[in-house]
C-alpha cells in the first residue's frame, strides 16, 4: 500500500468493512425496475394497437384475465404485508367467484362471456390506484396518511363499483338465460 503525504496508511473504514450495499445490482428492487423499464416499449405498442383499432378474441379474453391477476396477486400480498384486512380480500374475491359461476353457466348454454362494462372498468382503475397508495400510506409522515386515506377512498369506491358492476352482469346473465330458455330456437350455436 501506498502512502499519500499527509496519509496515515489506513484504509477508509468502509472499504476496511466490505463491499457497500448500495453498490449492489442483482436485487429485486433493481429488476423491478428493469422488468417496469422493458415493459414500457411493451406499454406503447399496445396502446398504439388499441388506436390502430386492433382488437382480437384472445385480447378479449386475455384483458380481463390479466386485470383479475395483477389484482389478486395485489390484494394478497397486501394482505399478507397486513397493509389491507382479510375481509377486503374476502369481498373481492366473492365478487369473482360468483361472476365465475355466472361465466360457468353462461358458457354451458353456448354463450360468450359478457362486455366488459364501463363501470367495471371503472372499478377496476379505482383499485388500480388505490392498492399503491394502500402500500404508500403505510410508510410515517405526512405523505403517507394522505396516500392511506386517498387509497382507502379509492379502495371503497372501486370496491363499491365492483359489485356494482356484479350486478350489472348478474341482470344481464339472467336476461340472456331467461331469453335462451322460453325460446330454444334463439340460443347461440
């Protein structure tokens, strides 16, 4: 080792202590980042292929498939971090498991599954915002009780549309089931 004027020949404390943490880059904050970072290019296009008109089955399908997921996992790992009570993940997920016997039945009689409505989607972009800000409001300070009592009004109104929207779908079921029995001519193929 070499020693600078006016050095004592000692290494820094830290450098004597190890690597630094922050000096880090395989951690799971880090591939978040670069899973959110790739995925932007992924965003753009497909908002650009929802402008050019470009709609599919499968995308018909696959939309509402991925909007359940993100919130379930959501909501479960929430639970779990104990940001959300039980209960909330118990509402939710009976609304799901009720349109699943609804979809169940729906599709035993030859229908498609039904349009998403736009109080769904509604409630869907409520929860989307309101489960950050569940996460943010569980951090001290002033930001945080204002991110928690934003979430939770959010959380509450999206929770409120979402059931809301169950019911919209319940009518609309019975409606086609109903109509699909007095006239066994007019069931889909």
């Amino acid at each position: 080792m070499t020693v600078q004027p006016g050095g004592t020949g000692r290494l820094p404390e830290r450098a004597a202590a190890g690597p630094d943490p922050q000096a880090r880059v395989l951690t799971i904050p880090n591939a978040l980042s670069v899973a959110r970072l790739a995925g932007l290019p992924v965003f753009l296009w497909l908002a650009l292929a929802r402008a050019l008109n470009q709609q599919s089955r499968l995308g018909q399908l696959l939309d509402p498939a991925a909007d359940r997921l993100y919130i379930v996992a959501t909501i479960i790992a929430l639970a779990i971090r104990a940001i959300i009570p039980w209960w909330l993940v118990g509402l939710l997920a009976a609304r799901e498991l009720l349109l699943g016997v609804v979809l169940a039945r729906l599709r035993s009689r030859g229908y498609e599954p039904l349009q998403v409505s736009f109080v769904g989607k509604a409630a869907t972009l409520c929860l989307y915002y309101a489960f950050p800000l569940l996460l943010l409001g569980a951090h001290a300070g002033t930001f945080g009780q204002i991110a928690r009592i934003v979430g939770w009004a959010m959380a509450i109104w999206g929770t409120a549309l979402y059931w809301c929207a169950a019911g919209l779908y319940l009518v609309q079921s019975r409606g086609l089931l109903a109509a699909g029995e007095s006239d066994p001519g007019d069931c889909p193929p």
